[in-house]
C-alpha cells in the first residue's frame, strides 16, 4: 500500500515574481519515514503581508473578505506541480501572519530532500517537520483505589479569589464537558484534530479537572481555580492504553485559536522536541501578555518543549524531575491527585501534565484577584514562593508561607492562617 507524506505549505497572499524560480523537486526512490500513528508531514511558512490580518476580521479556519485567496491558491498549485505535490486543504494562521496549504507527497519521496528543497524555494520562509507530543502522565495514571499523596487546602486561596472572569485554555486531548465537576466550566470547546471524531478522554478530562473543577457540587473536587473559563481545546487524541498525541499543527491552531480568542492562561500539558511553527505562537501569545504554562518532561535532558521555550513557566512535580530547567522550574503536586476522568468519575493522576494543571490554576486564581497586572508580576509572584509544594499554608508550615501573603497583598485581603514573610513579597506588591 502506498505511503503518503503530507506537506503543509504555508503561502503568500500575493503571487511572487516569476523571476524567482524554485529549486528543482526532490528527488525520488528514498524512503519515507514513518511517525507512528500520523502521516509524515511537512511545515513550510511564507510571512503575508501585515495588511492581512485586521484585529476587527474574523477568520476561523477560512478566508473571510479575502480578495487574495484565488492567487494564493494558485501559487499553491503551481507549488504542487512543481514538487509532484497534491493540494489538500489550507489553514489561516493570521496571528503570526502566515496561510498555511496541506500537501501529500507521492510515494516514495525523499522526505528530508523535499524539506531542504522546499526551505530553499525564494517563496518560503522557513521549513520543518510535523513532529509529535505526549501527554506527560505517570506510568500509572488513574489509581482509584490509592488515597492521595498530597491535599492542597484550597479553602484559604478561594476566600481571596477563585479565577472569575479569566479564560483558561486546556489545550490537550478531549475534555468531557458533561462530567458533573465540569457542567458549565468549559465556556468554548473545539477540535483541532483532523479526522478524528471528539469523544471525552482522559489525558485532557483530568487536566480540566485540577484547573477548573466546580466547587462546592457536592461531588468530586475543587478545581484550584472553580470560577475560571475553560477552554477545551482539543490538540491531542488518544488511543486505548496510549498516551495523547499531538502534532505541531494541531497545536499550532489551537494556540492560534486561544490568543485570538483572549485565552489569559493557556495550559500545554505535553511535550516534545523544539519547534518553531510552536516557538512563534508562543512568543506571539507572551508578547500579547498570555501566561503560558508547559509541563517539564523528565525523560528529556533540556526538560522539553515547550517547557524549555523562554518565558514559558515550566513545571515539575519535584526537583529531581525539573532537570536542566531546576534553576527556573516551579514545583507543584504530580502524584496519586484525584480529579475528574470520562464518564462522571473520578480517579487518581500521576505526572508532570498534572503538575502543570495546578499551577495553571492558580495563575488564574492570581489573574482573577488582579486583573490589570502585569504578566511579568504575575509570573514573579509564582516564583517567589518558595518550593511551590503547596497553594497555601497551614499551620506550621513554613516553608510556603509566603504564597497567601501575595495573593492577599494582591487583593486586599487577609485570609491565610499564617503570618506573611515579608521578604516574600515582591517589593512592587509593598
């Protein structure tokens, strides 16, 4: 049977000159590697004309007023006859100014030759792989019947906030909307994976549930921000006894699809090799003031992507695990947390992923008390706790006391049992 390779070919809203010719297609006979479970893919990005994208246009997977999509398309015809391509469908991803054309190569193409040419072509602007990421849950990732190692007291940081008012966008695998911590939590849901039909999953089910879980139901959990929006954006899917997996363009949709939609938090539980389709997004959504949270992969020696990418809060579940990132790493509960999984029940989680969830939330729960700071404040009030073991503090323990004291410097109020470190306090708070 024959093995395709996709190329998604990111074009321009002009036609370019004749003059510049494109290089010579890849030649043929080599073999193709495989990705397992998706076709082998190709990026390949051409800048459009800033005059594309207006803040007051909507664009939603298609080109709306548009007058440039003919010539575009026929630029992206002439690429695939050129390069023994065919056209199958395209994507706008206006955020960073670019159009992007899904392509198949014929079998038995040299897929890296194909790469290096298309990056040569004078059209594009740079090429890459479509590569994979996971989910980082634990070996064991449900433990139902195992109490859990760790309990956050929750109730102190909800008598100062609870996240109201700020978007959280989960981007992962399915979040079952249905699930009784989650009627009502998810305010948008969408999916970004090709071909695949949307049912709950467990991966991005029991992330939703540590970030947003409904508070006092009288069932399961508290989220650790209850009063935030939820995004469910589902980038990844899973298959029975798998870990999720996502691409670099299912990400890449649902990171252009939160910023355009004023996600204030976006939450990647995953990781995978550097990218830069990815890499683009994310330093667009920070220069938007988006707080963007990865999970720090331990089996990876500089702690993933995109955990390792700047500015992104990197999260580990403790110091061993944080790696080459232990310098910057937040630490957070990552074993045997109980939340939300398909189907109405709940069971226990272990993982990075998780790790994440929870200081997601609790950004969220920071943003809710101050809307109007700064992003750069809001990431230096996380690292100014100490540890990161725990939301806030309760009797003797010490070692957190500095968390209440910010947030209820940030809100006005008191509500921590334990006295504040004032050394804690970030001197812009005093």
């Amino acid at each position: 049977m024959m093995r395709l390779a996709a190329a998604i070919l990111c074009l321009p809203a002009v036609l370019l000159p004749p003059a510049a010719a494109a290089p010579p297609p890849a030649p043929a006979g080599a073999p193709v590697a495989a990705v397992p479970g998706e076709a082998r893919q190709l990026l390949v990005m051409l800048r459009l004309p800033p005059r594309h994208y207006r803040p007051d246009a909507g664009y939603g997977g298609s080109y709306l007023n548009d007058a440039g999509r003919a010539a575009r398309r026929r630029t992206a015809l002439a690429i695939t006859q050129e390069y023994g391509l065919k056209l199958v469908s395209d994507w706008p991803m206006p955020i960073i100014g670019v159009d992007c054309f899904v392509m198949e190569a014929r079998d038995g193409m040299a897929f890296d030759a194909l790469l290096d040419a298309l990056g040569r072509d004078p059209r594009v602007e740079w090429a890459q792989a479509v590569q994979e990421f996971e989910g980082l849950s634990g070996p064991d990732p449900l433990l139902p019947l195992q109490p859990a190692a760790r309990h956050w007291p929750l109730a102190d940081l909800h008598r100062i906030g609870t996240g109201g008012g700020v978007r959280v966008a989960v981007i992962d695998s399915a979040v079952d909307a249905a699930h009784p911590d989650l009627q009502g939590q998810v305010g948008i849901a969408r999916n970004f994976v090709d071909g695949a039909a949307v049912a709950a999953e467990r991966h991005g089910t029991a992330v939703a549930g540590i970030i947003g879980a409904r508070e006092g139901n009288g069932a399961g959990i508290a989220g650790i921000a209850p009063g935030a929006s939820l995004m469910a954006l589902r980038a990844c899917r899973e298959a029975e006894g798998q870990r999720a997996r996502c691409t670099s363009l299912s990400l890449g949709k649902a990171i252009n699809f939160a910023m355009m939609n004023e996600a204030r938090v976006i939450n990647l539980s995953l990781g995978g090799p550097p990218d830069r389709l990815l890499a683009a997004l994310l330093d667009a959504a920070q220069a938007r003031g988006v707080l963007v949270v990865g999970a720090i992969d331990p089996a990876r020696p500089d702690g993933g992507f995109p955990a390792s990418h700047p500015g992104v809060l990197a999260v580990a579940g403790d110091a061993a695990s944080a790696g080459a990132l232990r310098h910057r790493a937040l630490l957070a509960p990552a074993s045997d947390i109980p939340t939300s999984v398909p189907g109405g029940r709940w069971g226990f989680v272990s993982g990075s992923s998780y790790a994440a969830a929870h200081v997601s939330g609790l950004l969220a729960l920071v943003a809710g008390v101050a809307p109007a700071a700064r992003p750069a404040l809001l990431r230096q009030v996380l690292g100014d706790i100490p540890g990161m073991d725990a939301a806030c503090c309760t009797g003797t323990d010490t070692a957190n006391m500095g968390t209440c004291a910010i947030l209820a410097r940030l809100a006005g109020a008191c509500a921590c049992p334990c006295p504040p470190r004032p050394a804690a306090i970030p001197p812009r708070l005093r």
